[in-house]
C-alpha cells in the first residue's frame, strides 16, 4: 500500500557479526547495525516491529531499537528484571 515501507532483516556471521536491515523489494541497504561480538545465531521481532533481539555466539543478547540506534546489551550473567 502506498505510504508504508517494507523491509527485510538479515543476520550474519564472520567477519562482520552484524544485522543488515534491508529496504523491499529494492533491497537498498537502509542500515547495518554492528555490537555483537561473534556470528548472529538468533533474532526474534516484537509484534509491533520497531524492536529486535539478536543473540550472538558471543553469548550476549542485544536490544535494538529500530528507530533509533539505541541497543542495550545482556550477557548470560545478567537477569532481566
């Protein structure tokens, strides 16, 4: 429909350990959010789709605001409150 924008999300590995978010169908690079400290294993989207959770082989997980680049970390060590 006219006025939304579709994108696409992508995780990768070595050597970048980064998240690619993708414009649809274009596939133009919209951003590349960077902080994990080995390969993507994991992603997961809030129902809304302006948040993701990545979990890395860096056993952290990363909180990405989509609108803004914030990202708050967690390791295995931290409980959520």
């Amino acid at each position: 429909p006219h006025g939304t924008r579709n994108e696409l999300i992508s995780t990768h590995g070595y050597s970048s350990n980064h998240i690619v978010v993708w414009d649809y169908p274009s596939m133009v690079k919209v951003a590349s959010l960077k902080g994990h400290g080995e390969r993507v294993l994991h992603f997961a989207m809030s129902p809304d789709g302006s948040n993701i959770v990545t979990g890395a082989g860096d056993e952290t997980l990363k909180f990405w605001h989509l609108a803004t680049p914030s990202v708050k970390t967690m390791t295995r060590f931290e409980r959520m409150l």
